[in-house]
C-alpha cells in the first residue's frame, strides 16, 4: 500500500487528514508544501494537484483532494479505528459540524489569522519576486485571494465580521459540547479532528470568548483532542512557530 500526503502545516485544512491518518495507523509519506513560499503552485506540484491547493493524498496512485471529503475517503478506505459513528444521527451530527467548519468557522479564522500573521509576513519578502509569485497563481479566485490579502487586505467591517462569527463559534461549541462530551455524540470522529484544527486557535484568537470562565467545555474539549496520540504527532510535524494557527 502506498500513501503520500502532500501538506503544509499540521493546522486548518492540512491538519484534518494527517490526524486522520495517525489516528487509523497508517503509514504515510509525507511531503512538506510551503505555501508561504509558494510552492504549492511550483511547477512540479502542479502536475500533481493542477488547481494548486493543498492538502492532496496519493492513495496507490489515486488522487484525493479536498481535505474534509478526504478524511471521509481515508476513514473508509484503510481499516483501523471507526471514525464516523455508526448511529445515522451521531454521523448526522458530525456531518453539520464539519460543514460549520468548513462554511462557518474556518473562512472567519483564516481572514483573523491572515490579516495579522501570514499578510504581515508576506509583505516582507522582495516586492518583485513577490508580485511574480502571485501572478503565477494557476487559477483566478485564488490570485484574487492572495492578492486580497498580500496587498489590499481586509476591511475593519470584514474582520469586525469575522471576530463576532469566531465568538459565536465558540459559545456555539461549548453548548453542543454541555450535550455530550464530543461534537457527533458519546464516540470521538472526523467531527472533532475537523473542528479541532479551527477551533484550537480561539483561546488565542478570541480570550475574551474563548475562556476558562467563558467556555469551560470547549477547553477541556481542545486540551482533550490535544492530548491523542495521533493530534500529538501531526502537531509534531510543525515546522513554524505560528502558535495560534495551531492551537
């Protein structure tokens, strides 16, 4: 069986199906992509994902992208531990929280983590290269995207926005997590490895809303999910020191 995963940091979108995989036992390949230097749309990663984007799994030659389908694929594809509850209303469940993840939550926190990270970082390296690197973008919407971020940036509305949905969020899952003590039901799923890779970042992002006081659930639930031996080692693969991208 031969599997490689194409990713960058063990976070967001990259981080779902590398806990995916460490927690069904699977041995991967693992290939760093730095998006922050671009090399997601190298010429040599684009013949492997033409669209530029990553995570991508290589499964025995098949190509898997979209990173919350594909952690369904690998849960169904490889045997070791369930992670999609059997009860059709437990996998319900998980479904709606992934979608919020991916809707919701996600965009809201990757604009936030954008806007006073990754932009201020981009805007340091050589103007030229840089203007390049963005026009060699594969497809519009993201050069639109980088370009948005890079050199118009967010408006104070937008990011207003973005700060009262990551607080919502938050009260969000520490009511669904008063119900039971994982976000699909009584079993851990790809729900809480989806949402985790967001939500770890809120107590850095929101304190004020993200708060022993405020969310006491939602902490022990993040501190929970950290604690796995599969969430441990993905983090260990970590190669920056962006800490609350990360949890």
């Amino acid at each position: 069986m031969n599997v490689e995963l194409y990713h960058f940091e063990p976070n967001a979108n990259g981080g779902k199906p590398i806990m995916a995989l460490y927690e069904k036992g699977i041995a991967f390949t693992s290939h760093w992509v730095d998006l922050l230097q671009f090399e997601q749309h190298s010429p040599a990663y684009l013949q492997v994902n033409p669209k530029g984007q990553v995570p991508t799994l290589i499964h025995n030659g098949l190509v898997i992208t979209e990173s919350t389908p594909m952690c369904e694929y690998i849960d169904e594809a490889f045997d070791g531990p369930p992670l999609r509850p059997a009860a059709p209303l437990e996998r319900w469940r998980m479904r709606v929280w992934m979608r919020f993840a991916d809707e919701y939550l996600g965009p809201s926190l990757s604009m936030t983590a954008w806007k006073r990270f990754i932009g201020p970082m981009m805007r340091l390296r050589n103007p030229d290269s840089l203007k390049a690197a963005v026009a060699a973008i594969p497809t519009e919407e993201r050069r639109i995207a980088w370009s948005t971020t890079i050199y118009d940036g967010f408006t104070e509305e937008q990011i207003s926005e973005s700060m009262r949905r990551l607080a919502v969020s938050a009260a969000r899952l520490e009511e669904a997590l008063v119900q039971s003590p994982w976000l699909a039901g009584n079993s851990y799923s790809l729900a809480d490895i989806v949402v985790f890779n967001m939500a770890a970042a809120l107590p850095h992002i929101v304190p004020a809303h993200a708060s022993p006081t405020q969310t006491p659930r939602l902490l022990d639930w993040i501190k929970r999910v950290g604690n796995r031996p599969a969430v441990k080692a993905a983090l260990a693969l970590s190669r920056n020191s962006l800490r609350p991208l990360r949890g």
